[in-house]
C-alpha cells in the first residue's frame, strides 16, 4: 500500500487514479489489524503525504478515512512525522478542515482542554467553541451541559421554552439535543458523543459563555465582606434577574453562587434543571441543594434523625410519616436570595456545605428546619452592616408568605440609603397609633389617648407627635409604621356621614382623592401582613342620645354600605410612603374599600355605647392588655 501510494503522490503511476482506490490504500497502510483499534502511525506512513496535497480525489479520500476510523480521529491528528511535525498542523487547507471537523464533537464544537467548568452527580460542563461557520475559522465561545437524566434535561429546557426569558437576565440555550428523538441532528450527536466517551450522559444543552461564576468571583476576587459597593451592585443585579423569571411564572429553584455567572459586565442566572411553574402549581424538584433551601422544603423525623425533601422523591421516602409534596413558589427563591447575600457581606454559607452546596451537619438541618429566632439572630450577627443584615433579615423570613417579593428589595435602605422611621423586624418606638376623623372624633381620640397615656402607654396621636413644620401626612405615615399596634375610632360621622360624601365609604369612586383615614387603614393592615403591626383595636362609636349617653354602633346603622371599588389615589400613596420608609413594594394586592372596612371591623374591637365614662375606661383597660400581651410576644 505504501509503494503504491508513493507512486501515485509523486504522479508516476499510468493507470487512472480514483478516490476510492487512494481510500483502500490509505486504510491499509494505516489500520494494519482491521477491526482493532489504530494505537500508532510510522512517521514514514504516506498519510502524512496524502494530508497536505490538495487533489479532489485524494482530499476525498481523507475525508472517508477520517469517517471510518473516527474512533481513532485523535491518533490521526495527533500522529508526527520523521521531522516530529503534527499532522493537523502540515496537512493542507481542505483536509485540515475535514481533520478538525472529525476532532470537534458533532464536526462543530471544540472541547476546550482542561477539567469541566463544573461536576456533580448528574451533570457536567465543558467549555468549547462553536466552529458552526467552518472547522478553522475564529468561533464563539460556548458552554456545553451534559445531562444523565432527562427530568433534569426537560425542566432546564421547558422552563427556558415557557419562560420566554430575556437574555439579559438568563443564560441563553442557543442549541438543545434530547439524546432520544430520532431527527437526523439528534442522532448524529449522539453518535458522536459515545466516540468521544460522553456515553452516561445522552442529553444536552449548548448555552452562552461566562466570564466567571458568582461562586468563582466570591472565590478567587474575595470580595464577600469587603468591598461593600461591589455587593450592593452584585445584590442589585441579582435581584432583577430573579424579578424577571418570577414574572414569567417560573421559580428558579436552585438559586446559588455557582448558578449565577458574569457575563461581561452582567450577572445572569443559570441552570434551570430545578425549575418549576408556581403559576400551574408544580411541586418542588428532586433536584437541589440543601445550603440555599428554605425551611419549608424539608422535613424531619425527630425520632430518626431522617431528613428529606418535599419533593415527589422525598415524600416517597418519608414513607408513613404523612409529609405533603411542596408547591413551587417565588418565596423559595427569595430565601436563597437571602443565602447569596449573607455569602456575599460575610465569606460564608449560611450553614456548613459541601462542594456540592449541600449542608454536611444533622444539627444545621434540624436548625434550618426549626429556624429558631436565636439561631436567626446568632447568624445575622456575622453580618456587620444594618442594612444588610436587615434585608436579609426579611429574606431568611421562616413563613414564606412574610418573604418580599425580589423587587420589593430594591427599595430597602440597603439600596437606597434613604431614611427611615423603621425596619421591618425592629422594634416600635410607640405603642399605638390613634387613628381617627379630626372633624368627627376629635374629642373622643383626646379622652381616650388621655386614658391611655396615665396607663402607662406610649401613644402617637398627632396632636402631640407631629413636629412644627412636618409634613402631616408623611409624619402619620412614620407614626404608624413606628407603632406596634393602631386603635381605630369609627364612627356615623367618620365614614357613614349623610351630610358629607368625603366621609361616607358609600359614596367613594375609583377617582376618589385620598382619605386619610383609608390611607392609615391600608397601611396598618400592610403592615399586619408584615409582622410590623401586632393588633388592631376598632373602637366602634355609636351616636350620642344625650350628653354622655351613646347608642350601639350597629342597631343605630352606624355602618355603611361601603362601595366595593379601590379608591386608586389610595394605593398610590400607599405604595408612595412604603418606598419612603424603604420598605418596599405592598405586600397585600390592591383593597377595595368594602374589603379595607371589613378587614378592620373582623378584628375584636370595643365600643362606646351607654356610658361614655364607663365605655372609655373598659376600652383602656382592654387596649392596655392588648398592649402589654404584645409586648411579650
């Protein structure tokens, strides 16, 4: 074979020469012991002659010997002449092309040298560069992620498909292969990717390229704690990114340093194989990692010491101990949320993980299942900024529906380095906020602040509180955001008045302006959905018989029949005076005010009614129990 291709290189042979008989030489002087494996090629071999020509036929037949001998392509290229010369590198313009097409996976990616980006159980990822425009030409740099399991394949690319996320917040996926449909592209990956050992993993995802991970930044710049700028900025990122895959209906699901990666400039988030819809109520995955899970998502046998996820897997395993499957929601990645920037302002994870981000120690996982406010504040001590330490304060809530929606965060003091009159989670400077009408219970708010005051208690009532020259309704606003609790006086007058449509909920429109009474009430029941308010104390106030002599509230119709709109302006200041006091966006969706009235008279009130003496002195005393009660709690 090898005379015979000499003759023929060097144009001496008579006989017409074709591809095919060049192919059958080539495969003889190369695979000496057809069937096995090629583990060597003599420098001498005219495969090193047969590369660098540029003849149709030998060009051809080349390219069908890469083809038939492509489990041993790399021994091909790889192979040295007598002068020590690789062969991919001698070999001329076209067969060069086809030997680099046959060394990348699927004759388009070149895998990058060097360990994966990432391992774990069930996954890999490669770093490679996509030659979709020719073999030698410059491509673009990808990542490659190489699945076991389809679950895992399907959430990451069915949640990107429903999604529709935008590629400034997510990794795009710019090439998927399932490794089970039998399209022509899908086949012929896959038969590449067992040549090329990727035969445990038969599904893949092809993405956009990083610069770094969060986890690598953190790692290796050793920003956490430090450069409090670059935190804030990196915080900031996150959180938009998350708003926008919440607002498509997705919970991310596996939130963590090493699933947010930097490209450029930007932070985007990643790895969507834990994803789930909170729209179409689909449970938690198998898939996490325990070191950014919410307290929730596990669960515990005291008895055993076995713990486990409320995920379908995990429920299975519980066996009879009766644990209920978790629903996907927002507030789950809000916690991990919380996790990334406690990692972020200390250098450490929330609790002790592995490489995998899973927590080591049984005790952290009964600390994180119980999530105890000492242990809560025995961990947010590490966290030296008070800012910081208290908007994760609010992420790291133990009930969920407490946790902030992501955008929400952004008009927190730790962003916005406004002022404030108080945190959430801090405690409140007054006792109770007096709300009332000035023009109908003036006389009734003094006698009962005056009870309340020589009880002990620490009323803001704004006849005393407002200071000289303050923008009233902002310092009522403060007032009871810095109350633990709010007395609500309602009377005919107040919110029922025949006289005047400004103090009649029955007579209120969508364009309304903003009432002021409303106004307190909305905010103290955003408030109550906070944890910031502790009661709410109606104080119902029939009309006066004769001097000093009330009737019942209800049997005298003091009550409206309140008009089942949202007064628009309303929810306008509200959400106005909630990112003032950084404390966000309203947690309760828009009321109306028939809601607002009913929402205030559930709670367990007192009334004036017979003697007005008699009435104030048990309203005090109830208010004052009410006060001391909270005060433990």
């Amino acid at each position: 074979g090898n005379t015979a291709l000499d003759l023929i290189f060097k144009k001496r042979n008579k006989a017409p020469v074709t591809a095919d008989l060049v192919f059958q030489l080539l495969l003889l002087s190369i695979n000496r012991h057809p069937g096995e494996p090629v583990v060597e090629i003599s420098p001498k071999n005219p495969w090193f002659k047969a590369v660098q020509l540029n003849d149709d036929y030998v060009v051809e037949a080349v390219q069908r010997v890469l083809i038939v001998l492509r489990e041993d392509v790399t021994v091909l290229a790889d192979a040295t002449d007598t002068h020590g010369r690789s062969c991919k590198y001698i070999a001329g313009q076209r067969c060069k092309e086809a030997i680099f097409k046959r060394l990348y996976l699927d004759e388009r990616y070149e895998l990058k040298d060097g360990p994966p980006l990432h391992m774990s159980a069930c996954s890999q990822v490669l770093l490679a560069i996509d030659h979709m425009d020719g073999a030698l030409k410059e491509g673009l740099i990808v990542a490659i992620k190489f699945m076991r399991f389809s679950d895992q394949f399907r959430r990451e690319s069915e949640s990107r498909r429903v999604g529709c996320f935008d590629s400034k917040f997510v990794i795009p996926i710019l090439e998927t292969y399932d490794g089970v449909s039998h399209t022509e592209a899908n086949k012929r990956f896959r038969e590449d990717a067992l040549i090329k050992g990727f035969e445990e993993y038969p599904f893949c995802i092809v993405m956009e390229a990083a610069n770094e991970s969060l986890k690598g930044e953190i790692d290796h710049q050793h920003i956490a704690g430090v450069y409090t700028h670059e935190v804030k900025h990196m915080s900031r990122q996150l959180i938009y990114c998350l708003d926008h895959v919440h607002s498509k209906g997705v919970t991310h699901g596996d939130l963590k340093p090493l699933n947010v990666l930097q490209v450029g400039i930007n932070l985007k988030l990643t790895d969507f194989d834990a994803a789930s819809s909170f729209v179409l109520h689909e449970s938690i995955p198998d898939k996490c990692s325990s070191g950014y899970m919410c307290p929730e998502a596990i669960w515990i046998d005291c008895d055993s010491d076995e713990v486990g996820v409320r995920s379908p897997k995990g429920v299975k395993t519980a066996g009879e101990k009766k644990v209920e499957i978790l629903e996907s929601n927002p507030a789950q990645d809000i916690w991990a949320l919380g996790c990334i920037i406690y990692m972020l302002c200390t250098g450490s994870t929330l609790f002790h993980c592995n490489v995998e981000d899973n927590i080591i120690f049984k005790n952290d996982w009964r600390e994180l299942y119980t999530w105890e406010d000492s242990v809560k504040e025995r961990k947010l001590r590490e966290v030296k900024d008070k800012y910081a330490r208290n908007i994760i304060s609010i992420m790291l809530n133990k009930v969920a529906s407490k946790r902030p929606r992501a955008k929400a965060l952004l008009s927190h003091p730790f962003f916005t380095g406004r002022v404030f009159s108080r945190m959430q989670g801090e405690e409140a400077a007054w006792d109770l906020f007096l709300s009332y009408r000035v023009d109908s219970d003036l006389k009734h708010a003094e006698m009962i602040y005056d009870k309340l005051v020589n009880k002990g208690m620490k009323v803001w009532w704004d006849k005393k509180c407002l200071s000289p020259g303050q923008n009233w309704e902002e310092g009522f606003c403060s007032g009871l955001i810095n109350s633990a609790n709010i007395v609500c006086l309602v009377s005919r007058n107040s919110i029922n008045s025949p006289s005047n449509d400004t103090h009649n909920f029955g007579k209120f429109s969508a364009k309304s302006a903003p009432d002021n009474l409303l106004l307190e009430w909305r905010l103290s029941l955003e408030l109550k959905e906070r944890g910031m308010i502790t009661g709410i104390y109606p104080v119902l106030i029939g009309d006066e018989l004769s001097e000093g002599i009330y009737d019942n509230y209800f049997n005298a119709g003091c009550k409206p029949d309140a008009v089942d709109v949202t007064v628009e302006s309303v929810e306008v200041r509200l959400r106005e005076h909630l990112n003032r006091e950084g404390l966000g966006m309203s947690f309760k969706e828009a009321l109306t005010v028939q809601e607002l009235l009913q929402f205030i008279l559930v709670n367990q009130g007192g009334f004036i009614e017979g003697s007005l003496a008699g009435s104030l002195e048990s309203i005090s005393c109830v208010i004052t129990e009410m006060v001391y009660k909270s005060r433990v709690s």
